[in-house]
C-alpha cells in the first residue's frame, strides 16, 4: 500500500505479476473501438456500447484490469460526444435550416479528425502496453483513470477482527 | 491529484481550442454554399420520378418551357408561367380529385380535378397554389429532410447508399408538406392571382368546396400535403379575397375546356 500525497493507492503490479489472462482482457478494452467496424456499423456510438458492456463485464477482475477499462471508456465517451456534435452539425448544415459551411464548422472538423486521430493512435500504444502488462497513461483521463482503480476507499480498508465468543 | 487533473485538462483544453481558432481563422471563404441536392441532381431526380410515374399511368405533357397545349394558354399567361415556377406540368387520367408538385418541379393535374372545379378560375388557384410549392422549394425541402433521415438509419444499419434512390422513390408518394408550407403556397397562390389580375374568389370557392363535400386536402390539392383544411385557412383565404382588388375573369369557356382535357385523358394525345 502506498501513500501519495493525500491520496491513498494500492500497490501497481509490476509486468511480471500481471497473468496473462489480465493482460489480454486489458488490452481487448482498446480494441473494443474495432468492434462496431467488424459488424459493419460505422455510427461511433455503437463502439461506445461496446465498451460499456465489456467495461461491465471485466470491471471487477482487479485494479489493473479496471485501469484500463476506465482509461479506454473515459477517452472513448469524450471522442464519441465530438464526433456525435460532428454527425448533428453536419446534417444541421447540409439537411436543415442552413446550407453554410462556416469557418467555425471547418476549425470543428480539424478538431474531431486530429482527437480521432490521437485517440486511435494512443489507444493502439495502450493495448500493446496492456498486453505486455504496463501501464500508459493518456492525459486526463489516465490520472483519473488510475485513480478510480487503485484508490483505497474507507470500505476497502475495514479490516475485519475475529473475536473470541467472551 | 485533482490539480495535477486539473492541469491536464487545461493544456487539452488549449490544445484543441487552439487548433479550432487557427483553422477557424485561416479558412480561405467566410462560408460555402453546400446544397446537398443540387440543381443538376434535382433535375435528374425529377426526370426519374417522372419516368418511374408514366410507367404506371399515361402522362399528357400540358405545358414546359418550349410548348403549351392551346387550351391552357389564357391560364398560363394569367399566371406569369415560365421556368422559374414549374418546370412541365402534365395531365393525369385518374378520377381522383388531385393535383400536385414533384421533384424537379413537375406538376401533375388529375382529371379527376379538372372535372370536380367549375371554372377557369377556380383551375387556376389551384395551379397557383403548386407554383408557390415550386417557388418556394418546398419539395426539395422535403427531400431534403427525407435524405438525412435515410441517410441516418443507413448509417446507423450499415447500408448507407444502399437502397437510397428507392427509399426516396417511395417516400414521394408518402410525403406530406407541413401547415407553414401549405400556408405559404396560398399566400403565394394569392399573390400570383393577384398579380395576373385574376380574381382571388376562385380560391375561395374551390376552398369553400372543399369544405361543403367535406373532403380533406391530401386526396384533393397535393400528395404532399397531410393536413386537412382548416378553418384558419379558409378564413385567411376569405379575408384576402375580401380586399381583392384583381377581379377580371379568365377569357376562355370553361365547359369546351373541360370537355377537350377529359377527352384528352380518356384517349390520350394521339
């Protein structure tokens, strides 16, 4: 158990504790952004359900585990909600009330192309980590991340002390 | 740990918002017209749609841009009738009383309607009130609403641009204009009697007709539309015809015109 700061965290494996079988369901937390494409379902909000059932699933196999479950969904809700702007905007723009592609639509575009982008790209880095049984952490949501599954709650440090019958 | 978060955060923040204001400020144009139909594709469309339409019953051309039957001249000219309002509009044998405007700006004319009104007049308010459709781009509107929404469910099944051309060929028959659309047409109707010096009473009785035989508008006046016809309506109809200041008649005989258009849809134009 270590202290930092404040906070209170339970100790971080090291790659040769972590088994296998954690390493694999760590790693398949990133890879849940594949699954609506393997189906055919382009619409990013099907790989953010994805996530949610695997997240379910898998959450309470252990903090290592829960880490990267937390990290991927995390990063997954915030690039999904921008790419759901960029879906409504877009048929705002080419369906409804306006036709204008304005500056600010452009600069939204960039903005949601390069997130994507880096959100793919680290998320690749990451299982290949998970795999490996490290860690990484992304900005943001890898501190929050880790603080959601390694912190010590007062219910998780109630230490139960058997007692005599007298 | 939360300041640390914090921190992050702020610099993501930043990151982001920064290359939003840069691309923001260096785009070449202030904004782009991006119709998503555009003139040349709604044209098409339109061509398909009447295509797909003579298939199933005989289409009689009454008037385009380079012939007019006769008969309509009077109607035509009262009615300003050029590109800009209706592309072609086409007879229809059917015994139901309808008219109403396709993509591409085609509008077709049941004879079931010809047979139903009892003046030129009354013909014409009809014609003018699918002209404001046309000019007001209600139908391209439509299809434009319609086009997003299949788009949507296609992406959503993982059919996008499937069966896009199909969908859309059914909905034209589904399709209803809006209250505001059907409100707008009429002002434009009246406004385009008005200016062909045409008495506004003609829109009055046909309405007022429609009231009396108790028929509702999506079997009378437009396939688009799916709203009966309100009171509302009929009063601001009525108000305007009140202070209407066009109150010449059509120059033709309505009953050798009646009779020449429903021999026309019965035999066809051989």
């Amino acid at each position: 158990m270590k202290d930092l700061g404040e906070e209170k965290y339970v100790s971080i494996p090291q790659p040769e504790d972590v088994p296998v079988r954690e390493r694999e369901d760590a790693m398949g937390a990133y890879l849940m952004m594949f699954a609506a494409l393997a189906a055919g379902l382009p619409l990013p909000i099907i790989n953010l359900i994805a996530s949610l059932v695997y997240y379910f699933i898998h959450k309470d196999k252990g903090p290592f585990i829960k880490f990267h479950l937390l990290q991927s969904l995390y990063s997954q809700l915030i690039t999904s909600g921008m790419n759901v702007v960029f879906v409504f905007w877009t048929v705002r723009i080419f369906f409804f009330e306006s036709t204008m592609v304005t500056d600010y639509y452009k600069g939204y575009v960039a903005v949601v192309v390069l997130a994507n982008l880096l959100y793919f790209i680290f998320s690749i880095i990451a299982a290949v980590r998970a795999r490996q049984g490290r860690f990484f952490y992304f900005l943001v949501f890898g501190k929050w991340a880790f603080h959601q599954a390694f912190s010590i709650r007062n219910a998780d440090v109630k230490v139960h002390v058997n007692k005599t019958p007298f | 740990m939360r300041k640390s978060i914090g921190r992050e955060l702020l610099l993501l923040l930043t990151f982001f918002g920064s290359i939003w204001a840069v691309v923001s400020y260096f785009s070449e144009d202030e904004a782009e017209d991006c119709d998503v139909i555009p003139e040349d594709l709604y044209d098409k469309l339109g061509d398909f749609v009447i295509d797909d339409f003579s298939q199933s019953s005989s289409l009689i051309l009454i008037a385009n841009d380079s012939f007019s039957l006769e008969s309509w001249n009077e109607i035509l000219h009262r009615l300003d009738f050029d590109n800009s309002n209706c592309r072609a509009i086409y007879l229809s044998r059917n015994p139901e009383v309808n008219a109403y405007t396709l993509p591409g700006d085609n509008i077709v004319v049941y004879s079931g309607l010809i047979e139903f009104v009892e003046s030129g007049e009354e013909l014409a308010a009809v014609m003018a009130h699918e002209f404001g459709h046309v000019k007001k781009g209600h139908v391209r509107e439509l299809l434009k609403e319609r086009f997003a929404m299949t788009s949507l469910i296609m992406i959503v099944s993982g059919d996008a641009g499937g069966n896009l051309l199909l969908e859309l060929s059914d909905f034209l028959f589904t399709a209803a204009f809006s209250r505001d659309n059907e409100k707008e047409a009429d002002y434009y109707g009246l406004e385009l009697l008005e200016r062909g010096n045409l008495s506004t009473r003609g829109m009055l009785r046909f309405f007022e007709k429609l009231e009396e035989e108790k028929m509702e508008m999506p079997e009378i006046i437009s396939a688009f539309s799916s709203h009966p016809l309100s009171a509302d309506r009929l009063e601001y109809i009525r108000t305007h015809a009140a202070k209407s200041v066009g109150d010449s008649l059509l120059n033709m005989n309505w009953n050798d015109f009646q009779k020449e258009m429903l021999d026309l849809a019965a035999h066809g134009d051989q």
